[in-house]
C-alpha cells in the first residue's frame, strides 16, 4: 500500500542520504514527501529540491523554535513566500515556540513576538488560499486556534500535535488536521491523540532527520517509517490496516491538493 510522508524536513538532510531516500522511495512505495522549511534559506533550498525530484512538495515558513526573527526577515521571506506561491503546497512549518519558552522559564521572553509573526503567515495563507502548517503544542495549540477563526481559516495541519483533550475537541469541530509520528509506537501520550481523533482528520509523519527510539534507535528517520505509523493507528482504532492506508494517503493528496 502507499504512503505519504506528510511532515519532514528534507533540506536537513546530507546530501548521501537525500540521495538515498531518493533512491529507495518506490521501492518502499512512498509515493511523496510534503517538506517544511525553517526560514528563507531554507525555503529556498526546498524549492529546489522540489524542482529536481517530483517526490517532494514544498512548504516555506519560519519555525518558531528559533531566536525571534526581526522585522526586516520576515517581510522579505514573506514577499519570497508570495513571488514562489505556484511553487508550494503550504505555508509552513510555522507557530509558537513551546520548548524555547519552557528553556527560558524565569527569563523575560518574547512570547507577543512569536505570536505577531505567526499571525502574519496566517494572513498570507489566507490571502494565498493555501494550507498552514503548525508547529503549535499544549498551551498553544489553543492560543494558535484563537487567531485561526479570527483570520477564518480553515485549512490548517497540526504536525505533531500533543494536547488535551478540550483542545483536540476544538481542533475536531473546525475541522484541522493533525499527523502522528513513528513515536506512536512507544509514547502513550501519541498513543492517545490517535485514539481520540478522528481518522479523517489524520495523516502520518517522520518529522526526518529527528531521530526515534524502540525498534528505530540508531536509525536514520526515512519516509517509509509512515507504514509503521499506519498500522499503529489501524491497531489502536480496531480499523482494517487498508482502510487505513487509503484514508491517511488520500487525506494528504486531497488537502495539499497534489
């Protein structure tokens, strides 16, 4: 059955391994790779791995879990995100940065920051009718679904996603996606997203290079991972393995329109 790596960072790769992925992606029958971008350097290298391979799909976007950029960067990948819009999928990876604020704890930080940023790539996928990939966990998946129904969007995809379950409610009844990783083999906590969300609203990720532990310690995080995620979800929803398969691949062809 075919898969869909729907979240990874392909530009983080060396360029042997790239190649390698490559090499191996029909016969594991990985039919594509939806790949996200850190800032405008690396949007710029993702457009041209997508120009090169008909595998990949870009997405260009700044991640959150870096210094705050200044206005200047933002408003230059912002026009460069416009000028190459034919040219991706997606607005993404984008959001609010969890893990730097928990770092920074009894530190002065520059939380409103994050959040004006993020709220103008919302804007632009708006204006350009194109999804939004998030990078938006606990606390604030809540803060980043408040500034979604502000702007009326709707096409939004939660990589990753870990929250609770008011939360996920909310996230269910606008109808935003979420992908789950290969760590829903060993984490509870993933575990448990997969069971409450609806199999409609899910598609499957490596979230590559990051690394994974259980039976892919040591390993090089690859696309065809995804299967692993598939019959995970499959056993925890007492759902047909093909059922599965079907619903996650064409939920991703039919939300980034590909």
């Amino acid at each position: 059955m075919k898969v869909f790596d729907a979240h990874i960072h392909f530009d983080k790769y060396t360029d042997r391994d790239q190649n390698q992925i490559i090499k191996t992606l029909a016969e594991k029958k990985v039919v594509g790779m939806i790949t996200v971008s850190m800032n405008l350097l690396s949007s710029k290298e993702n457009l041209r791995l997508a120009d090169q391979h008909p595998n990949i799909y870009s997405a260009f976007g700044c991640h959150p879990e870096q210094p705050l950029p200044t206005d200047n960067e933002v408003a230059e990948l912002l026009n460069w995100i416009e000028v190459n819009q034919e040219n991706m999928v997606a607005v993404g990876e984008v959001g609010l940065p969890y893990y730097l604020r928990e770092k920074a704890k009894g530190n002065r930080f520059p939380y409103r920051g994050y959040v004006e940023v993020l709220e103008q790539f919302i804007i632009l996928a708006k204006k350009l009718d194109k999804p939004i990939i998030l990078h938006a966990i606990y606390d604030d998946a809540s803060a980043v679904c408040d500034l979604l129904e502000k702007h009326n969007v709707s096409k939004a995809h939660f990589h990753w996603f870990k929250g609770n379950l008011k939360t996920m409610g909310r996230m269910v009844e606008n109808k935003y996606f979420i992908s789950l990783t290969p760590d829903i083999l060993y984490e509870e906590e993933t575990r448990g997203v997969a069971e409450f969300y609806p199999l409609h609203l899910i598609m499957a990720e490596t979230d590559g290079p990051w690394p994974f532990e259980g039976i892919f310690h040591d390993k090089l995080t690859q696309p065809s991972m995804v299967h692993h995620v598939v019959h995970q979800i499959a056993a925890i929803k007492k759902v047909g393995v093909e059922d599965v398969y079907n619903s996650l691949y064409n939920q991703v062809k039919s939300f980034y329109q590909i």
